[in-house]
C-alpha cells in the first residue's frame, strides 16, 4: 500500500539539507515500527519517495513524501505517530493512500509557492521592482547544470509575484514559480532583480499540482485518483 | 544573554552544512541551569561530524546530566567559515543544544583523542572569550580541563589546559563535579584553591602545580609544589563495565556523521599487547561487558535510535568472550525486524574472525579489512603483533572464497629495526593476497594502506627515535617501486610531514607549549585536515623557540633518561616497558597473557583488579599464531565466579 503525506520543516531543522531529511525519515519509521516495503538488493532501502528538494535553510509549509508499505497500516494515525518519532519542526499534517501508478511527486508538481523576506527594503521600492519583473519579455540567466553552462529565460517560470507584509528586517515577496521542466529557486529570481535582492529567510507556503486548471494539493482527491487527467498541459 | 541563537540563525545561512550547529539530537538533553549546580562544556576539539559520534565524549555526557548537581552541553569546533563569521560579529564559541555562550560555563571539558587537533583546543578556549594561557585567566572564568588517550603524556598542553584527567572519566566527572560545586558556594575564591583541591581527587593531574627543571635539553625533574599535591598521578579505571552501561541515549544526529551507526562497547583494554599500540597498553586491564548487558544495550539502543547497524567495539572485536553468540543475538533481535546489520571495526587477521565476517555480511562482500602491521614474521614479532603468514593467507582465503572481492590491509612502516627487506615484503604480501584472490575471482583487488610509525608514551616503543620525513619517503618510494606493475595492488600512504608534527606533540615536553601557542596565533588550525596543515608553521615556531625536531623527533632515548610524563603513571611498570623494548630489540614476543600466566606489567596487580572476562571459554582460532593451543577444551586457568555468564576472572 502507498500512502502519501504532507509535512512541516519548521525552526531550526530548516539548516538540514535534503538528503538529511532522507536520512531522518528513514530512522523515523524505524523508530515508530512502521512496516515500511524495501527495496531488493545488496542495499536494502526502506521505499519512501520524496519530492521536489528544498534549498537548505528554507522552511517550509508543505513537503511531502510517498511511503510504499509491506502491509496495510492505518493511514489516520501515520501522522501522529511519524511526527513523534521525527524531530521537533518536521511535523506530519496529513496522510492519504494513493493507488499504485499514481505519478510521482516530481512529476505531479506544477509550481511552488514562496514567502520571501526581502532585506532591507520598503514595500514602495520593492513594487517598483517587482512591476519590472513582471513586465519584462525576458529574463535570461545563466546557471550550472550538471557541469555546463547553460542559459535559460526564466520569465515563464514566474507564474505570480507580488509584494506582502512589512516587517522589521524588510518587506515580504510572495512567489508562485514554475516546477516544470526543472524548479525555479527563490535565490535564482532574487538574481534577475537590478540590484540583486537578498533574502532574509525563504519559506515554501505550497507545491500545487493543476486540475482542470486549478491548483490543489497533491493530497487532494483529483491527484491521488490514478486516472486522473493531472497535467493541465 | 543565555543563548546566541538570534544571532547565529542569519550567519547560518552562509555557511556550509549548517547542521553542525543546530543541535536537535534524539538524546540530546535540554539542561534546566539552576543556582549551585556545576555546569560542564563538553568540547571535541574538531568538527562535528566527528566528534559527535565520539563515545567518550557522550558517555559523560549522559552521566553528568543524570547528576543532580551538573548539567553538560555540548560544543565542536565551528568550522573556518562559521569562526571567521563568528569573530567578526564578536560571538563566542556556544552550546549546539540551548546556544549558551562558552564563557557562561563552569567548565570547558576537552576530548583529545589526537595530538594535532591542540591547536584547535587552543582555537575553542579563545573563541570561548579566555585567554589561552591558564596563568591568565581569572577566578570569574571557567576552569578548562581535558581527558582521552593523549591526556597521558598533556605536557605540550600544560601552559594552556588547568588540569587533565587520566583514564576512564565515568567516577571522576562526579567527584570533579563536587569540588567545584564547593569552590562556587564558598564564593570562588583563588583559583589555585580549586586546582590544589582537584588535585587530590585521584586522577586529576594539575601542571601548574609542578616544577619542571631541565638538565640541558632533558628533563631533570617534576616536582610537586606542594605537599599534599600527588608526586605520582595515576589514572582512573573502572573496574566492571556492567555497572556503567553507557550511552543509554546515544546521541542520533540530524545530520550525516562518521560512524553513523549505534556503537555499543563490548570490552575496554587490551592484553594482545602490540608493542606500537597505545591504545592497547593505556586501557588494560582487559574488561569485558557481560553478554547480558550487550544484548539489551544493543536492543534498546536499536529501537530507540533507528539506527539499522549495530557496531561491536572494542581494540579487537573478535577476542570477546562468546563473540558469535552476541552477533547472532544481535542479528536476530526481534525488535528489528532481522533488518539490523552488525559490523566489527575491528577484524583480527584469521580465518575465524572472517567466517563471523561471513555471517554477518550475508548479503553485500565488497571489502574487509586487515591489519598485520608488518610483512614479516620477524618484524611482527619486533612489534608483537604475532600473526604468522598462514593465519594472514588463511584469513584471506577464507574471505575471497566466501564472496569478498577487495582486501584493505593496513602497516606501519618505519618501525624499530625495520630493514628494505621488511618494507619491500609488504608489496610481495599484497601481491600475495592477490594472488589467492585470482582463484575465486578474475579481478579481486588489495589495497595496501601505509602510515608512518609514530612511538607514543606508555608503550614499549616510547624510547625509539621516530623515522624522519626523508626516511618514510624513502620506504614509501621503495614500496611504490616494488608495488608497480603489480596488477590489483594498490598504494596509499599517510602523509609523512603530518606524522613528523603527531611525533613531536606526541612526546613533547612543556617547552612545546610556546611552539603550539605560536603555530595557533599564525592560523594554524585543523591541522589534521590535509587542505589546512601547515608543516612550515611548526618548523618556524619550532626555531624561533630555539628547539630541535631532531631532539623531540628522531632521538633515541636511552633508559636513564627522565621521560616529560614519568610523574604520570597508566598503570604499566616502567621497567616492564623496558623489558618489552629490549625484547623487541631482539625479536622476541610475548603471548597474549590472558592464556597465560601473568607478565606483570602492573595494570591489574597495582589497581587490585583482575582481567573481566564475560565467557570463561577462550575465542575460538584465538591464538593468532602465538602457537598456544586454545581449543575450548584445553585447560585454560580460569575460575568462574558463579552461574552461567557470571564474569569470570582470569588468573
């Protein structure tokens, strides 16, 4: 049976990288007892898929993973009993059984939403900057994939953008980028603002996946559903 | 201020692999500080990936927080990119539990476990906002103090550390704990009170307390200052490591670390009595946890960590009374689902060691690994490690034929009468294995691993004069020639100018603290990190201070000669280490005296204790070619005290 979860990476457990949280699930559903499948092999590996990495030091509000089980467990209590064995600010909010061949985590994922705090900055002239952005036909930058240099316009891949609260540091961004090819990053569109914007802390407020045009939560029904029409393109 | 936490967060983000400094561990205690309790910094010298997993280290950890009277957190050495941040925005070393800034602690306890990380302790007592020299520092500043193997010979350290700590830690941390509870109630008067009473705490070492006078270059004598201070400091031991199952909690990091994995201690000492190995002579007696004690901290410890490996430690795994028992148990505890796998940091070089390798590796053979030390029957004989070329090519045999594809065979090169015809041995052994290999596989592969001998004090080889760099280049190039063209061999060996400087701090005397001081204040930090050591550094400090490597390094002592830690004592007679030295000398070894009858080297008989044993029967093939026959039937002067696993003891 696989089931797919929704957890929290809040406080200071945001500084451990991707492959950390890999590492902390793995010995969490050891710890909870959970009668996690494996895979085959020399290296048997407990069968849990995650998505879309989040950047070190970014929190977040949505993360999620697919648990593939050996047997069946009772989905109701998968967060309760995940959330006391993982750490303080890892928190599972909620669980739901998928149907096998549901598509992946990164395959459902059409874009991310981001709550950015821009340093030292006022709403004013970050407005400026952000109508700039928006207005823009392109946006070229380069970036290192895999070794090579290559140069993408990212301007497609910024789906919303607009500026949110005050606070004592700066002034807040909220993002919705593209996921698909390949993830858009906070700090690769604070890099095409002149002069470039630094951020004093990054959080993922939601991954959405299009269902018939709108965005929902990969938990919800229309994605988990294995017949779903789940791209809208 | 009680915590830097706002602070640190924003520099976090600059930084790499922030998850050193967090904290968040599974066992990690939050300590509630209250008035009249002692509060200990626990510090590896060293970043964090490697001293989280130290066992020493978290041990105390957990004892002193389950006192009533301390509490103790932990710190590591911020890496170069988080100290240059924390210099310039004027933070301090901290806490990773609760951030407390060092200087709020009573003490700073340091875990050497290698010599060149003193620049690094140097690093954290400044960072901790303490001036480096214990001279300086006031009755307001915390007592800074250090334990581990290399607190054995700590005069290099002397100028900088307040006092040291000499074997186990377990009893002392408490007895140290209620003298400096005294010192705070009675308001904190001079420090030199607290140091005179820590003194008279057993194996507590106070430098400053001794006069050292020198005779030319040597030392002439260690004087107490006052009367009542120790003339001899002797170490602590625990004499039944079943009344200290240690770590409870072990420590289960948020982030990647060596050794990720419950380590659970099987036995402390040794009595295989390698003449190169400090390890081995400082810890003895032999002390074995009983089997009981291992299975249910192997049971807890898995289910309460999530770890899926078990490591069995010890200086050698194999020797543990009822050794398959323990592994199969462990193998097969139910609470794991059988998804736990075992492993032994320590393989002894025979064919037994290989098939308990066997059925703990059921599924994955990639490599083992061997230590014979040296090539030659004669020269393991020098050294004592009394392997004999079968048990070596039988142990091999036994691994390429029961799946293992690569062998890791590890020696020293540069030991006491080593010839050419030793160090070139070490290619033909290789080549060896090689060979046996090839009849089990088309390509199996040995990598011979090679490191400079380095003599460390306490060992029957403390008096031999260390290889210089040009000489272990020189071995290292006749091993590279005599390995070349050799198929499936390969080569890799430590670099000899890092084990030129673990020489000199090795044996060193105070005088090294000014050199130390120096190589410290010109940025020589992590200086067992290969990207930051820096060999000119020491041999400038070593000149400006008018001192010669050649002496500390190279010279061989004569027996006469007052060595800089003779006033300390880890148990062993000096004449029975001379004894050994003489006989290495002429090639002559010395059986593992659990099977025999007693030497005397003073490790059991001065501390009224007798070698622990869980399992009266002997290891099975446990002979190591020391030509004793040790079959479980053969008389073996053992008496069981009662009952089935009650601890026997050897006589």
């Amino acid at each position: 049976m696989r089931v797919r979860l929704r957890f929290t990476k809040l406080g200071k457990i945001r500084f451990t990288s991707h492959r950390d949280v890999a590492r902390l699930w793995e010995h969490a559903v050891r710890r909870a007892g959970i009668p996690v499948a494996h895979t085959e092999g020399f290296t048997r590996r407990p069968k849990l898929s995650f998505g879309l990495a989040l950047p070190t030091g970014s929190e977040s509000l949505a993360e999620y993973v697919d648990i593939e089980f050996a047997r069946e467990v009772e989905v109701d209590r998968l967060p309760a009993r995940l959330s006391e064995a993982l750490p303080q600010g890892l928190d599972v909010e909620a669980a739901v059984e998928i149907p096998r061949g549901v598509e992946s985590l990164q395959q459902v994922v059409q874009s991310c939403s981001w709550s950015i705090l821009v340093e030292s900055i006022t709403p004013a002239v970050l407005g400026a900057a952000v109508e700039q952005v928006l207005t823009a036909a392109e946006l070229v930058v380069t970036r290192e994939r895999k070794g090579k240099r290559v140069c993408d316009d990212i301007r497609p891949q910024i789906i919303d953008l607009e500026v949110g609260e005050v606070a004592d540091e700066g002034t807040g961004l909220l993002a919705e980028l593209g996921t698909q090819p390949r993830s858009l990053r906070p700090t690769e569109l604070l890099g095409v603002f002149t002069p470039m914007l630094r951020a004093a802390r990054t959080r993922r407020e939601g991954q959405w996946t299009i269902i018939d045009g709108a965005r929902q939560d990969p938990l919800a029904p229309g994605a988990t559903s294995k017949h779903a029409e789940v791209r809208a393109s | 201020m009680s915590s830097i936490w706002p602070q640190l967060e924003p520099l976090l983000g600059e930084v790499q692999k922030p998850a050193r400094y967090i904290g968040c561990e599974d066992g990690a205690v939050v300590p509630e500080y209250h008035q009249g309790s002692v509060s200990w910094l626990l510090i590896y010298p060293d970043v964090y990936e490697i001293g989280l997993p130290n066992q020493g280290l978290q041990i105390l950890y957990e004892i002193l927080n389950e006192s009533v009277d301390a509490v103790a957190e932990r710190a590591y050495a911020p890496w170069v990119d988080l100290e240059a941040r924390l210099r310039a925005e004027g933070l301090p070393l901290f806490s990773v539990e609760t951030h407390r800034p060092a200087p709020l602690f009573d003490l700073l306890a340091f875990n050497l476990s290698a010599e060149l990380v003193y620049t690094n302790v140097l690093n954290c007592i400044d960072l901790a906002g303490l001036p480096v020299r214990s001279e300086e520092r006031t009755s307001e500043q915390a007592l800074v103090c250090a334990g581990g193997h290399c607190a054995f010979n700590p005069e290099p350290l002397a100028d900088f550390v307040d006092f040291f700590v000499l074997g186990d830690g377990e009893q002392v941390v408490s007895e140290i704990t209620s003298v400096v509870q005294g010192w705070k109630a009675s308001g904190r008067e001079s420090r030199i009170d607290v140091l005179r009473r820590l003194s008279l705490v057993a194996g507590v070492y106070v430098p400053s307390l001794y006069e050292v006078s020198y005779d030319g270059g040597f030392v002439e004598s260690v004087r107490p200052r006052y009367d009542d201070v120790p003339e001899v400091v002797d170490k602590r031991t625990v004499a039944n490591l079943a009344d200290w199952p240690y770590p409870k909690r072990h420590l289960v990091p948020v982030t990647e670390v060596v050794h990720d994995r419950l380590n659970v201690e099987v036995f402390r000492g040794c009595t295989r009595g390698c003449r190169f190995c400090q390890a081995g002579m400082v810890t003895r007696p032999v002390r074995e946890r009983p089997a009981e004690s291992v299975r249910s901290m192997v049971r807890d410890g898995l289910s309460r960590s999530g770890h899926h490996e078990v490591a069995l430690t010890s200086l050698s795994t194999a020797d543990y009374s009822g050794i398959h028992r323990v592994v199969s148990e462990a193998m097969s505890d139910p609470t794991t689902c059988g998804d736990v796998s075992v492993s032994l940091p320590s393989l002894r070089v025979d064919a037994f060691t290989v098939g308990i390798a066997a059925e703990i590796q059921r599924a994955r053979r990639t490599g083992l690994t061997f230590a014979p030390e040296a090539a030659t029957w004669r020269l393991r004989q020098v050294i004592n490690k009394l392997i004999q070329e079968e048990d070596l090519y039988g142990a091999v045999e036994a691994a390429y034929s029961q799946g293992w594809r690569r062998m890791k065979l590890y020696f020293l090169t540069g030991l006491p009468t080593e010839t050419d015809v030793d160090t070139r041995g070490i290619a033909d052994l290789a080549a060896n294995c090689v060979a046996i290999g090839r009849q089990y596989h088309p390509n199996p592969s040995v990598t011979v691993s090679v490191g400079g001998f380095i003599p460390k004090p306490f060992t029957p080889f403390q008096w031999f004069g260390q290889n210089t760099v040009d000489e272990l280049r020189r071995k290292i190039s006749i091993l590279r020639d005599a390995s070349r063209g050799r198929r499936g061999v390969q080569l890799k060996w430590h670099d000899p100018r890092a084990s030129l400087i673990e020489g000199l701090c090795s044996r060193g005397d105070r005088r090294l603290g000014a050199v130390i001081e120096s190589v410290w204040r010109r940025g020589g930090t992590f200086q067992e990190w290969s990207e930051h050591f820096a060999e000119g550094l020491w041999r400038d400090a070593m000149a400006e201070h008018g001192l010669s490597i050649d002496w500390y390094v190279h010279r061989h002592r004569e027996e006469t000669e007052r060595l800089p830690w003779d006033h300390l004592s880890a148990g062993l007679h000096k004449d029975f280490l001379w004894q050994e030295w003489q006989d290495a000398l002429q090639s002559v070894g010395l059986e593992d005296c659990r099977w025999t009858p007693c030497y005397d080297c003073g490790a059991c008989t001065g501390y009224g204790l007798e070698h622990i044993v869980a399992s009266a029967t002997p290891p099975a093939g446990g002979s190591q070619g020391t030509g004793q026959v040790l079959s479980p039937d053969a008389g073996v002067p053992v008496s069981i005290s009662s009952g089935y696993e009650a601890p026997a003891r050897i006589r």
